[in-house]
C-alpha cells in the first residue's frame, strides 16, 4: 500500500488576545436611607451605595433586587434609571412607579434595609457643546430619566425647556427639580386636555419658531416620542430617547429585551440594556 507523502506542518501566526477593557459594574448592597410615598402612585427611594454606583449618570439604570412580601416573590431584579446620584453623601436616589410585584416589594422597604443594586448599566444621554437649547418632553416615570439630563445641561450652560406631561397635576413629578435647575417648565395634563399630542406640537413649532432647539429628548411616552421624532425630521433636529424596557440581566446576555430600530439597511434588532437605553430619537420605533 501505498502512503501519503508527509506533509509539512504549516506556520500560522495567531494574533495576541488583547484583554478587554474593564466592566465598570458592580453588585452593591446599598443602605436604604428613606422610602417615601410622592403621591398616590410613585416612591422617591434613596439608597447609600458607594463606589462603582457613584459613577452613574444621567441616562444609566441599576438591576435592583426586590424583597419579597406576604403576596409576592420577585425572582428577577427591576431596572430603574438613575433620579440623582450624590457622591458627597455617597448616595443614589430612584423614583419609580408601583405597577407589579417587583415595585410592591421595593415599596416595602423601610430606612435600615438593604438591597443589592447592579450598575451602573447601559448608555446615558450626550450633549454636544455646541448646543444652546434643548428641549425635553416625558411622562410619568420618564420624568425621572430627564430630571438629571436638565441638570448635567444646566451645568454645561445648555438651556432647557422641559414639557412635563402626567394624567393630572397631582401625578407631575419633579417640576421643582427641573425649576431648580433653571429649565423653563411648562406642565400639560389629561385632565385639562393640553397633554393632547397635538397641542405639544403647537408648542413645540412656537418654541422652535421663536428660539429654535438643537436636540430634543424624551422617555415615558410612545406618542411624545413618535411626534418629537416626526418634529425633529422635518426640521431636522436631532433628537435622543430613553427606552423603557422589561428586563433579566441588564449586562446583555439574556437577550430579554431585544426591540426593533431602523438601520440604514432596514430593521435591526438590538438589546435596550447594552445598547441603550438611550437611543438616537431618528432610530426609535413604536412600541
């Protein structure tokens, strides 16, 4: 029988693996400073976590594990954007709405408790320098997102018009906080007709017509956030939006959150967590 001539062994040259850069995440057991009731609906809750949680900001949210009571037991953590973040008191605050049985047990806890809280997570929102005038619009909870986004402009000298939107006046949050940071506050409700899609695009054109707007952000709403997207092609004003999303893992491998986003080639399927969850407002679509 005859055999194959033997065959040399080829030298292949393998490329060093460069090590990725650090994940700059981490699972805290944070303090429960205070738990409070801010209306009939949402809780402001404030947790002492130092560290890696001091560098959130505006935009990012925590995967934040939520007790169990006598009716419920959460098995996955919730996601909550970042409210405010106070590295002076090593302190991080959160405002969230009471829907499910994740929030009713996070509404269970009193000063003393702790929780673990995982981040800080995901992309937050980007100012260009060059911008002199952003306009805001949430509703509800998105109010929360937005709230430091008015602040980090402020400091940078950007203006700030923020359009606050809520079933009635005793469901708008935060109209102090923005106020404080210098943003002029305008408030429409259901209650008196004004939150009506229509009236906020008569407010913005005026806006835009006697001021203009470099950017427009949003968060809490899919009708604000399709009329402000419709807005800001037509006057081409760039825009972003923070995405609400049900969650596992935060970190991007669960694959949980995967929504649709318009891509130069189409639609393209991308995960809120890592990717966002905060957008370019032109690739956002409805939910």
């Amino acid at each position: 029988m005859l055999s194959a001539p033997p065959v040399e062994a080829e030298t292949v040259e393998v490329a060093p693996i460069e090590a990725s850069p650090a994940f700059d995440v981490a699972d805290t057991q944070a303090l429960v400073m205070s738990n409070t009731a801010v209306n009939g609906e949402y809780f402001h809750l404030t947790l002492a976590a130092a560290g890696l949680a001091m560098n959130a900001k505006a935009g990012q949210f925590f995967n934040i594990a939520c007790p169990a009571t006598d009716k419920d037991l959460p098995y996955l953590r919730r996601p909550m954007s970042v409210y405010r973040v106070v590295p002076s008191k090593g302190e991080i605050e959160f405002l969230y709405k009471v829907t499910g049985a994740g929030t009713r047990g996070l509404a269970t806890l009193r000063a003393g408790d702790s929780t673990a809280v995982l981040g800080p997570l995901g992309n937050g929102f980007e100012l260009n320098p060059r911008w002199k005038n952003i306009v805001v619009v949430g509703r509800g909870v998105g109010l929360a997102t937005l709230a430091p986004l008015a602040e980090m402009a402020a400091e940078r000298g950007i203006k700030v018009t923020a359009i606050l939107s809520a079933r009635s006046r005793g469901l708008v949050m935060s109209v102090e906080r923005f106020a404080a940071s210098g943003a002029r506050v305008e408030v429409v409700t259901d209650e008196d007709g004004s939150s009506d899609p229509d009236n906020v695009e008569r407010m913005l054109l005026r806006l835009i017509e006697k001021e203009g707007a470099d950017a427009f952000f949003t968060c809490g709403s899919n009708r604000l956030m399709l009329l402000l997207k419709r807005v800001g092609a037509t006057f081409q004003i760039q825009g972003q939006v923070a995405m609400e999303q049900q969650m596992a893992c935060g970190l991007g491998m669960c694959f949980c959150c995967v929504r649709n986003f318009s891509a130069p080639n189409g639609t393209e399927q991308r995960r809120v967590c890592v990717d966002g969850p905060v957008f370019p407002l032109s690739e956002a679509l409805s939910w």
